[in-house]
C-alpha cells in the first residue's frame, strides 16, 4: 500500500497546489491512500465544511487538523457528521469529532490514521503519548497498519513519539510547523519517521502568511489579521510504502516540488 | 568563498563527527570557512574553554552558542578573552561575550558572522530583529558578506528574519531544533536560506538525548536528568558559496551525512 | 497629592462601578488625581474611543491598557490623538500612542503615570526594565513625582520592578491578573508597591467571564467566545499618598468594596 | 473545625517564620489542622526528608508541594514512604506519591486535603478539573470536608477551579505565586475561596529570592543562582473554619503577619 500524505495545505494557493499535484502522483506513483493537513485551508484560519468536500472530491480520503481545527464556527456541526475529518484524537472527552479513521482501498487493504496534537509550546490537551498507547492498541484490532500523525511545534515532542510507537505502528510523521524537515527514516524497530511533512503553499511568505505582515508582527508586537502570501507554490508531503498485512513499513520518501 | 557551517554538535559523538568529517568535507569541497554550533557540546548541555580549543583545532573559525550559552559556569570568563566564540547578539548590553566576528581568510576575503537568538517560545532578549539591522549595517562597514544565524524555535521567527534581511546579507541560516530542515534556499532578493541546519550527533535519539530519558519526561512531566545518546551517528551542515567582495550568495546545499 | 487607581475595568458592570464608586471616594478620601485600567472596557476585550471618553466624563485624568490595547480596531487611529490614553511605554518604536502621560492638578501639582508591561508569560516587547529606567529618568525632569503601573502576569517580574525603581519613583503598582493582592506596603527605599490593583466588574466570574465559559475552555482545551460576567461587582482600586514636590510616597491603601 | 494552611514556605526564615507562628497561630485560634506548602523549604528549591520531619514535628499535619516537588534527589524514595507528604494528584500514573491524604482530629473529626497543580504556564500534567471530580468523588466516600490546593500560576485558572468546584469542597486555596491575594470569600454555592495564600518567607526579597539576583536575571536574560533573601519575614496563612461533618465551609480569613 503506498500513502501519500500531504503537509498543512495554505489557503487557496494551496488547495490548487493540491487539485495540480494530486492526480500527478497518484498516477505515476501508484498512490493507493491520499491523507492531506486541512487545518489552514480556510484562508490560513481552518477548515469549513465545503472546503473540506472540495478536498475529499479532489481524491483525499483522511483530512487531519490541528490547533486551528475550531478556527471556522461552521466546522463545529460538521466535525460529528464526518468521521473523515479529524482532529487530533487528546483532545479531552466531550469534544465533538473524532481523532482516527480506517480507510479501506478498493483493494479491501485497511489503515488506520491517528491523529495527536502535541503540548510543548501549545494548547493543553490530554497526554498524547496516554492516548497513543491506548487508541494505537484499539485501532490494531481494526487494521495491522496505523499511521500516526503528530500535529507538533517541538522536534523533541515528535521524535520521542516516533521512538515512543516505533514497531507499533507503520508511520508517525509531523505536522503543524510548516517547515518540511530532512531526516526521513525507518527508526530501529521498523516505523517510517519523518518530523514535519511541511506545509503546501505560498513558498515566498512566512509559513504560508504574507511576509510584510509576519514581520511586521514580530517588530511591533502588536495583534496582526493574518492573509496568505502569493506568488509560486510549494507542495510538501511523504510517500510512505508500507506493508498493509504485516503493519510493517516499506519505505519512506519526502515530496517537495514547486510550481 | 565557501562556507561550512555544523549545526548543534551534540557531546562527545557530535565532536568525534565534527573530527571525522570536516578535513574530509573542506578537502574535497575546498571549503574557506568552518563555523559551528557549540551550545550542546559538553555533554549536550553548554561548552567549556576546553572543548572550545578543541573545536578550534578541528578547523572551526568561529563558533556559536545559543540559549545553552550558559550552562558551564568555566566559561562566564572566557568569552570576554575569545572573541570567535559567539553568543546571541541581542543578549542585553552588560552580557558577556560578543554577539558577531569578522573572519578572514588566508587569501584576505573577510566573513562577517552574526548570531541573534529568536524570542518565541525561548528566553526573552533584546528584539532580534532591532539588533540584526543595527548589527549587519555596522558589520557591512567591515565585510561585504554577513552570515546570520538565527537560533530559534518558531519556524514563523526564522523565516520572518531570512526576508528581513533577504538583500542584506549573504545568508540567514537556522540552529536550535536540532533537525535538518529540507527548504534550502536563495530567496527572492538573493539572501541563501535554510530554516535550521540540524543537530550532528547520535541519530537514534530524541534530538541528540538517550530516547527512553526524553519519552519518560514526557510521560511524567517529572525533570529528568538527560544524558546524550549513543550509537550512529549524523552529521548535519550547509554549505553556502558567496562572493565576498559583493555579498552575494551563489549557491546553498544541505549536508546530511549518517555514519 | 492622592492618587486613586482603578484596577481593570471590566466591560459594563465595571463601568457602571466606576460611576458609582468614582465620585463617593473622590469626595469621602479628597483624591487629587483617579487612574484607570481600561483595557478591558469594551466588552472584556480592549477599548474604543466612546468609551474612553465616558471614562474620562466620570472623572479619569489617565486611562492606562495593557496587552488588550488593541483589541478593538478603531482605538488605532485614536491613540496618537489622547495623549491621556496609554499604552504600555515598551511597546518598540513605531507603536502608535504614547506610553506615559503627566497630570497638573487644579492646586498646579504635577504627577508622571508611566505604563510598562512585563514579558514573562506574555507577548515580548522591549525589555521593562531598561525602558523604565529611561523613562523614569526623562519623565522626572518635568514631575518630582513618577507612578508606574506595571501591566503583568509573573508576581517576580512585578516586585523586581518595585525594588527596581524603589526609591527613584512614588509607586510601583501592579494590573493585569485581574485579582488584588494583599501585599501593599512602602518598599526599603520609599516606593508605594502593590503586586496587583485587582479587577473593577463582576465578582462572581472567572476574572470577569461568566463562569461557564472559562470553565468549558480549561475542560475542552478548545477556544471559547468569553463574555462578560453578570451579578454584583466588585471596585478594585488602590489610594496612595504621595508629596508630589518632594517625589515620595507617604501611605498606600488597598481598596475592594462589592456592591 | 479549624484549618490553617500556611501557604508556600520559603528557605530557612520561612521555616523559621513557621516555628513562631504556628503554636501561638493554633493555642489563640484553637487550631484543629495545620498544613503547609513546602515546596520551597529546602534553600527555595524542593524538600529534603530531614526538613519534612521538621515541620511534621512543628505541627504540620499534611505537606504540600508543587512544581518544585523534584528539586532535591532524595525526597524521590521518601514520597511513596510518607503519605502525608503530597505531591499534586494530576502528575500522571507512575509517578512517585500521593495527591491525597484524610487527616484525623484527636476529636475524630475527618479532613481529605488534594492537591491539584494548574497547567497554564506550568508544566503539562493531567488535567487538574477532570481529575479533581474524579478525586474529590473518591475522597468524599472517606471524608465530608474535602479542601483542594490548586497550586497555580494564572488566576483564572484557579478561580475556574473554585467555580468548578463549588458546593462539592470545603474550600479551594491557591498556592505557589507567593503573593497572598485579598479576594478571600465564600462562593456562590459554600466553598471558602482565595486566591493564593502568600509565601511565608522573607518580606523583602522578590518572591523570597534576594532581589538583586531577581532583578539582574529580568535585565540579562541568563540564567541565576538564586539565593534565599534575608531580613524581616511575613507569615502568610488563610484560617478556615469548616463543619466537618457537614462538609461545609463557615468563614474564612487571611493571616499576614510581619515578625
Ligand atoms: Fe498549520
Ligand atoms: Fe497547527
Ligand atoms: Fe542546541
Ligand atoms: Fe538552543
Ligand atoms: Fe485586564
Ligand atoms: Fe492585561
Ligand atoms: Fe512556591
Ligand atoms: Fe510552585
């Protein structure tokens, strides 16, 4: 089963980056499993329901989020209705949606995508590494491969859950500080790693922001409405081969190409 | 001029990498100028006037620290007395040590090095950003070329300074993460980019730590006293080419090597 | 010369406090000058012009803010207006408003109010410190007599700032936490201090939300729309004496009166 | 029954500070239970087992700690020996412990202290609302009079707490900003409330640190030695009477004295 899973998609230039990539790789690698980051395709600012239609039309099958899952009011309905929409699964109880999903291919292979939200320099959730432990070990009975998403802004926090689920499940790659990293590998006891997958979108801004505005912020320290860059595109995600009946990965491979 | 500059060398195995990599990458690159990142060399925590001689002869020109500046009290006295050991220049006026330094090479071309430290989610200093144009306007009355490194956190922080500074200076390079990123770069008006050059140490670790230390203290949220890892090795670097009679970057290419 | 500072004034239960509690103190203590917290005025969040003006009509000589400045986008263009409305004086340059303000009483007597704002747990400005020191110097050639409020989170920050200036201005207080500390008292060097001034507005909410809400958020980890709580009030505010030729403060008095 | 809960107890004049107080405190208010917070006993960073015995020996029933539970090696194997000695029972399964303990009068009356620790600008733990109704639950099978520290930095989570737990618990204390706050009410539904309880330690230093060490820390951005403050000492306290068998709370006051 090959996976394709496509970094924290950027406003609208990043949903084109994605209705131009996806078919593309699809077709040339044999792709049998879209996922794509959705929590910034609302003009940088979350996801609404349409958006999320659009994504799943353009051949997506998991939509994971993040921090800005909330950002649009609209979602909050929706989050209950579409169990292929994620958010991150340590979220506490009593939150609407849900934070994994099985996917079935035509072929009747099964993954299972778990999402987690990370707590170093972020939102205070449940402990992710609890809830790791706890819904890998649920979702194995659904599916042998899981692939892991671990939505974060510390290096340290992704790459002890990359060492903490390695064996466990097929993959933990990064989301969230839309910077894709270099240091895709097969940790010791088998699992595809990779710390940010990165974002797809406008190359020449800040993480996705127009840059006048982003260091504008940083020079006043004053409140800034965010908008999203333009200019040429960068779509970023990882190709993951895993062996779907064994739970086992295959290989790993970063994908960064700018139109 | 050819640049090479090591990210976070890592203890004892990032200095063992450091001694068995740079005469290999300087000899068959025909590199004019070695700098690396010495905040974690003693034991992943700080740099003492010892290893700091070490790293000189080893090649290195300039060496540059970060929030962990600090961390070995031997070596409060020795940054005022070593002018190539950096630490961030928008520590307040009164800190010791010096934030930049002018290297020049045998064959006369000057480097200006200039080191500043991001505030998000890091100590709070002087503004980054302040201190940078006030700093490379005076460094540029001394050397066409000025290298800026930004040991920083926030993905958003780096890049922010890379556009800040984008025309002004031969390249804006990232420390601190302790992992490679993949968005090497010549941004829009010239400036060579890269959001952090990563860590040169253990690989299987939790950036450079012993993996199940870093996994407990996330389990317990209990401080826990790390030690640096052991087993393979990677070393992580960027080699930049400029001309340094205009100031211009020519070409920037991440190195990644595992042992 | 007395000095009553309203503590942060809480949306309209604590506008309505400050109405009715405003002239029965001025007359009953015979203060010469009121100061106010008005970050908070405008439904919980910032402030805008009308309501800056309805402060001053009830008796403010000085609306001091905080973090929540600029909360509400048509204060923006008002700030370089007012020089009575502050902003936090460490703010960097090119911030609009002004950050201190001196105040003539009708007896011809003059007092500086300077606002700064800590950076621990907090958005990062320039350094509190070396800003207070500056202004503290230039304000005191116009006025003997120098009020700091500083707007903060961290109590360390706020009493190293009293013993900062202790001795070189009248008082050092406290806003930000929105509960009133018990701490008041007349530092080694002469300097009225007190950790925190407390919130003017809803007694029975979580620093002035309604309940409900604040709770939800610590429970669900998701943002929350906060509205401003309902029930009796409480006026927050502190009374220090000062002699406004000699520069120095002779008492302070916590004030808490609920409705 | 009467409580007196001596709030964060500060190197050795804190101790000291304690030694005084507490046997005049107890013979003129006919004291029931003291407890104490003793995370800073040990030269203000943690608690070592001869100083635990120390203050079991001046009285106190029950000890309480915090975030600087850890600072000292050798309290690690005493934890799981003395259950009286409570570390916030929102630290995750398998640390060293207890959260809880019911303390007996001579008279048999029953008292259940918890401790719970906030995460806002803390260190990421379990969440302190949903373990604090799992817990008060479990306890009020043992005990009708229930009294929860909330060891905290932000106000608001700890007034969220109070409202949280409001008509469940006797009463819901602050500990750990060291600044007794003024706000000591009984709420809405019967519980006592206050803030924080204020640090009983040195009166002159920056939350019981000598304040030169505090202030040059705030003006370099390096890291400190902090050394305990000398000079005259406050003892700060909240007396709490509450019917025991009732689980209701009656009246509740602060004690800040200066020796
Ligand atoms: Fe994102
Ligand atoms: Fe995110
Ligand atoms: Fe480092
Ligand atoms: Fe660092
Ligand atoms: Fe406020
Ligand atoms: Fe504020
Ligand atoms: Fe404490
Ligand atoms: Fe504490």
């Amino acid at each position: 089963m090959k996976i394709l899973y496509i970094g924290d998609i950027m406003g609208e230039p990043g949903r084109r980056a994605v209705g131009r990539m996806v078919p593309r790789v699809v077709s040339q690698r044999q792709v049998d499993v879209v996922i794509g980051n959705g929590e910034n395709v609302a003009g940088g600012f979350g996801i609404t329901p349409e958006l999320a239609e659009e994504l799943f039309e353009m051949g997506l099958s998991v939509i994971t989020t993040g921090n800005h899952a909330w950002d649009k009011k609209e979602i909050l309905d929706y989050f209950p209705r579409e169990p292929r929409l994620l958010r991150p699964a340590n979220y506490p109880a009593g939150v609407p949606g849900n934070g994994s999903y099985v996917v079935e291919t035509p072929g009747g292979e099964k993954l299972a995508v778990l999402q987690l939200m990370g707590r170093a320099y972020m939102p205070t959730l449940d402990c992710p590494f609890q809830v790791a432990k706890r819904e890998v070990a649920k979702l194995k009975r659904e599916a042998a491969a899981v692939l892991v998403d671990m939505h974060a802004e510390a290096t340290s926090e992704k790459m002890a859950m990359g060492h903490y689920l390695d064996g466990d499940v097929v993959a933990v790659v990064g989301t969230h500080t839309h910077v894709q990293t270099a240091d895709e590998q097969i940790l010791p006891k088998g699992t595809a790693y990779l710390t940010d997958i990165g974002m797809t979108g406008p190359l020449h801004g800040v993480i996705g922001v127009k840059k006048e505005l982003a260091i504008e912020k940083f020079l006043t320290g004053m409140p800034k409405r965010f908008e999203v860059a333009s200019g040429p595109t960068v779509f970023c995600a990882v190709l993951i081969e895993v062996d779907a009946q064994l739970g086992k990965a295959i290989t790993i491979e970063r994908i960064r190409v700018i139109d």
